[in-house]
C-alpha cells in the first residue's frame, strides 16, 4: 500500500507539475497572442496611413497635373483669341480703307463724268 500511495504520490507531482507547466504555456501563448495582435493592428493602422498619404500625395500630384494642363490650354485659348483679334481688327482696317478709296473713286468718276458733260455741252 505504501508503494501505491507513493507511487500515487509521485504521479499526482508530476501531473501537478504537467498541469502547472501547460498553464504557464497557455498564458504565455495568450499573451504572446494579445501582443501579436497588438503588433498586427498597429502595422495595418501604419499601411492604412501610408495609403491614406500615398492616395493623398497622388492626388495632389494629380491636381497639379491639372492645374498645370489648365493653364497651358487657357493661355493657348488666349494667345488665340489674342490672334483672331489681331487678324479681325487688321481686315477691319483694310475694309474701311477700301470703302474710303472706293468712295473717293467713285467721286472722282462722278466728277470726271461732270467734267465731260459740261465740256461736251
């Protein structure tokens, strides 16, 4: 009987001891899980951010790109504008010399054609 509960004695301490060893194995795997999380939360918040600032950076960029193509074509438009006014107002001026001399050429053809009547008369 003495070998029974030795026996018994000595399997109970190695069982406790089984136990106590897979107790301390969950708590530590259990703290090792709630830090890998944490470690895992704070990398994706860190990509989040990155992708929040590398979208925001491509944006600017974009905007810049548009800004700058704006511009290019408004000061196209306006170079042409500038041109078709320029052009406009030189055939304009041309007209009106036109109808001046044509005006002062029908009056000389009235006045020759005066000239003669009196002169044939």
């Amino acid at each position: 009987m003495v070998d029974i509960h030795s026996t018994y004695d000595r399997d109970k301490a190695l069982w406790e001891g089984k136990v106590q060893f897979l107790e301390t194995q969950k708590g530590n795997y259990k703290r090792d899980l709630v830090e890998s999380q944490k470690k895992f939360e704070m990398t994706l918040e860190q990509l989040q951010k990155r992708g929040s600032f590398d979208k925001g950076k491509m944006e600017n960029y974009q905007q810049t790109m548009l800004r700058t193509i704006e511009n290019k074509y408004k000061q196209q438009i306006k170079e042409m504008i500038d041109t078709h006014n320029a052009v406009s107002n030189d055939s304009q001026s041309r007209a009106r010399r036109a109808e001046s001399e044509l005006s002062q050429l029908k009056e000389l053809s009235e006045r020759d054609t005066k000239d003669k009547g009196s002169t044939i008369q």
